[in-house]
C-alpha cells in the first residue's frame, strides 16, 4: 500500500522541462493581470472602499480554493498572483477607508488579519514566506510613522520568538518554516532602522540590544547542550563579547 501510494505521488508531479514550467508561470501571470484589468475595465471595481475590500476577500477565496485544489504549476502561479492582487485590493480598500491618519494602522491591521487566516489555508511556502513579511513590514511602518517606540522592542521580541519556535522547539513542522525565514529576514532589516534621521527615529535601542543578547545567548545554550556548558572557555569569552 506505501509503495502504491508512493508511485500515485509520483506520477501526479508535473514533468515539464524547467523552461516550460517558466513559460506556465508566466502566463498564469500575464492571465491573473489580464482577469483583474478586466474587472477594472468593467468598472466591476471602483473606488469606493467597501467595494474594493469585498473584491479583495473574494480574489483571495478564489486564490486558496485554487491552490488546494491542484499542484500544476500553472494554476499555482496563477493562484499566487491572483492572490498578490487581492491583497493590493484589500490593503487599498482598508487605506481608503481608514479615518484621518489611520491609513497605516488599517493597513497594518488587514495585513496581518490577512496572514494569520491565510496562513493555514493557503498551503504554499512562498506565499506563506511574503505574506509573514508583508504584516511585519506594515506593523514596521506603522510604528516608525506614529512614533510608538515601546512597540519595536516587542515586535523584536515576539519576531526572536517567532524564529525560536520555528527552527529550534519545533523544527519538525515544515509548515512553521516559512515563518522563521520570514521573521530573520526581518529581524536584520529592523535595525536599519538606525540610519533614520534623528528627528525621524528617536527610540532607546537598548531594550532590543538586551533582547537580541539574550536571545544570542540562549542560542549558545541550545547548540552547546546545557546551561553548563556555557561555562567552558570558548563559551564564556562569546557570552562575554555578546554582552559587550
């Protein structure tokens, strides 16, 4: 029965030559930019924010019902890509409609929203990956804009844990790994944070110093073993220069 099931797996995997799948994923794109232009045309969307959020949740429902239902590369590109425009229409809709200076913070928001729902459904690694970095890179934008310092050190925080769970507590869940990527990715583009002007970014940086010595710290932990570990030479001169 494994060997059976196993051959049924294999003979359902596409075996187009590399440039045809590329040419597939092409033209699922150029089809995905054509659909939503015609719907554009058709004046089926306008301005109005209720309006295009509702497009929004539907292109998206059509994109994970797409994307569960086969694995060919065609319609999965074509998924991925009617998902990116119904992402853009959701994120529009909810700037549009967002009161006064709240743009960022609706946007900031639907994003996550939108990836903490899509995140189990939408069973694709590269979507899940864009998606986990999308909320963060609002969240980001949305802090630096209205000026809530005290929240970078926590979405520091919850980003390390983040990384944590995926790679080192439960790396046997290949579902949580385009998490991980997502958030060391962001992890190091956060604290370019400094190159800001002064009157821009005026945050104490050492909350998040404390946050990423401890967590570096706890990673020597991990890969040595055990706590007493740490108390070897090699370990105690990196426990020491992190510190510093």
């Amino acid at each position: 029965a494994t060997v059976s099931l196993y051959l049924a797996k294999t003979a359902a995997r596409d075996n187009e030559l590399w440039f045809v799948k590329g040419l597939l994923a092409i033209g699922a794109w150029v089809a995905a930019i054509c659909f939503v232009a015609c719907l554009v045309i058709a004046n089926l969307i306008d301005e109005e924010p209720w309006m295009l959020f509702t497009w929004g949740v539907a292109i998206l429902t059509m994109a994970t019902l797409l994307r569960r239902l086969t694995r060919h590369v065609f319609p999965t590109q074509l998924a991925l890509a009617l998902s990116a425009a119904g992402h853009f229409f959701a994120l529009y809709g909810a700037v549009l409609a967002s009161p006064g200076r709240g743009e960022l913070a609706g946007c900031a928001v639907v994003s996550i929203v939108l990836c903490l729902v899509l995140y189990p459904l939408y069973a694709d690694s590269l979507h899940r990956f864009v998606s986990c970095l999308l909320a963060a890179g609002c969240l980001t934008t949305w802090i630096v804009s209205e000026q809530v310092w005290p929240l970078i050190h926590v979405e520091m925080l919850a980003k390390i844990i983040a990384i944590g769970l995926a790679f080192m507590y439960r790396p046997d869940l290949r579902m949580l790994r385009p998490l991980g990527y997502a958030m060391a990715v962001s992890v190091p583009a956060s604290l370019f944070l400094v190159l800001l002007p002064e009157n821009v970014f005026a945050a104490p940086w050492w909350p998040a110093n404390v946050i990423l010595a401890m967590a570096l710290i706890w990673l020597y932990h991990w890969v040595a073993g055990s706590w007493g570990a740490l108390r070897s030479e090699p370990l105690v001169l990196a426990v020491l220069v992190t510190v510093g």
